[in-house]
C-alpha cells in the first residue's frame, strides 16, 4: 500500500487500486472532495498539493479534484505519467510528500517529457524537451 499525507489526513492507495482515508478532523476535510477521492478506482499513485487531489491511474491518465483557482488542477487529458510535482513561487515540491499551496502543477511523463499547468508567472509552465 502506498499512503500519503499531511499531518491531518492521510490517504492511501491499496493493491487493488482503491483508495482508503483516514483524517484527524473530520472538519479539516471538505466531504465532498474526501467522498469523489474515495471513489477513484485503478489508482497507482495519489497526490496531494495545496487544496487539490492527484491520482495517477493504472492506465497513466490524471484525475484531480478540490481546489485550484489558478488552473493548476487542469490535468484532463494528462496521459503516459510517471509522476507529479507542485510548486508556489519559485519552489517546487513533489507532491507525494508535501503539502504546499501549489500554483502550479508539473507532470513527468514516461517518455521524460513534461506537461504543465496553473499559474505561469515566473514562467513555471514553460516547459520543453526531456
């Protein structure tokens, strides 16, 4: 089983590819956002930045859901990944391991190439080559 967490709640991805939670303050938690990452199925690996979860499924398709209101949780049509990362201001953090207020999201396909989405202000989301 893979888990991940913050402090706060801690969520973790069993061999089926079900999703299971577990939450120190219920009120921590939005329910409707715990309640659509609960029910994500054929998941390989789960995220968490900022306000926004992360699913990378067995296929290597991207799902997302919470907050984001800088487009960083625009991951539809995210395919072949290898993982993500989120970053605020400059920084960049892999999101398995960190919960930040992400602006951004970056996503490492299998091939090494990179997608991006969110804010681009200091040119975050440009991204080229391997």
């Amino acid at each position: 089983m893979e888990v991940f967490g913050n402090g706060l709640v801690l969520f973790g991805v069993k061999k089926d590819g079900s999703v299971i939670c577990a939450v120190d303050n219920e009120n921590w938690l939005d329910a409707t956002l715990k309640q659509t990452i609960l029910s994500w199925k054929n998941v390989s690996s789960l995220f968490w930045g900022g306000s926004i979860g992360f699913a990378i499924l067995l296929d290597g398709t991207v799902k997302s859901t919470g907050g984001g209101l800088l487009g960083e949780g625009n991951v539809s049509g995210w395919n072949n990944m290898y993982t993500l990362v989120t970053g605020n201001d400059g920084w960049m953090y892999y999101v398995g391991t960190s919960s930040t207020q992400g602006l951004y999201t970056i996503g490492v396909k299998l091939d090494g190439t990179c997608v991006a989405t969110g804010s681009n202000h200091y040119g975050h989301c440009i991204v080229t080559g391997k």
